[in-house]
C-alpha cells in the first residue's frame, strides 16, 4: 500500500516546462491506443520482463477497461496513472506514467513510465524530472525504476497489481 502524508492531495496535473502529466482517463482512450500500437514492442518490457503486454490481439475496449480500472484506484488513492503530454496549447499524447506499491517494505513507490519516439524528451531527462517531482510533492525522494534503474534480473519484487 502506498503512504501518503495526512491530508494529501492528490496531484491533479503536473505542468512542465517540457511536457504535462494529467490524470488518465477514458477521454484518452483512442490516442493512447494508438500510440500504445505504435511502441508495442518497446512497452513488452515495461512492467515485468518478457511481458506480451499489449499483445497483437490487445483491443480498444480492453484498453478502455484498463483506464476504468486505473481511474477508480486513482481515486480509491490505491495507484496513480497520469498521461503524458507535450506542453502545447492543443497537447499531443506522448506516453503515460504509473505509480504502484510495492510488494517490498523498503520501497516506497514502483515508478514506471513509456513515451513514444516523437517526444522531445529522452527517458533519462524524464526520468529526472519525475524523481524531483515525486520527491518534493509526493514526499517519495527514492522511487524505484524496476527494469530501468534496476535491472528486472536484479528485481525481488512483483510488480502491482500482478
């Protein structure tokens, strides 16, 4: 389960110079989608190594499925799924940004995020971004990156809600 301080707000958007996180919901749905297509192979490693996820046969009311889901943890503070948008007056989908309990003690977050080639940003300089953010606003200064900072051969835990 995820600790939050008392009288937490949830983050409602995050604006950045270089890009913007906002809640995921079902208006993303179609954009998401195809975007999730175009870097299917990228995302097979996402949240668990040799994961299928989204497989070929993956469908838009799956999908559609899966933001219900994320949406009702968001607001049930149990996990958090943001969009990931570029900071232009009419944002372009670029990926999203999950952050789950863990099943280990000793860490406070599991931070997974995917973004697709056309974002002008790189995961590295993402990736930075999101650890200040989460350690001044959320109060979660030492996020873990499974599969990223720790390589999935290296990683003890099971990933949320698998």
């Amino acid at each position: 389960m995820l600790t939050l301080p008392k009288r937490f707000r949830v983050p409602q958007a995050f604006r950045h110079p270089r890009f913007l996180l906002l809640p995921a919901t079902s208006a993303q749905a179609v954009v998401e989608f195809v975007a999730m297509l175009r870097e299917r192979e990228r995302l097979h490693q996402l949240f668990r190594p040799d994961d299928v996820w989204p497989s070929a046969q993956f469908s838009l009311s799956q999908h559609e499925g899966d933001l219900e889901w994320q949406r009702s943890e968001f607001l049930a503070k149990r996990s958090f799924a943001y969009g990931l948008w570029s900071p232009d007056r009419e944002p372009q989908f670029w990926g999203g940004v999950y952050l789950y309990p863990s099943v280990l003690p000793e860490v406070a977050v599991e931070l997974f995020f995917w973004k697709v080639a056309e974002a002008s940003l790189t995961d590295a300089e993402l990736e930075a971004e999101l650890r200040v953010w989460l350690g001044k606003v959320w109060h979660w200064p030492e996020p873990c990156l499974p599969g990223r900072a720790l390589p999935w051969a290296e990683w003890p835990g099971v990933t949320y809600p698998w």
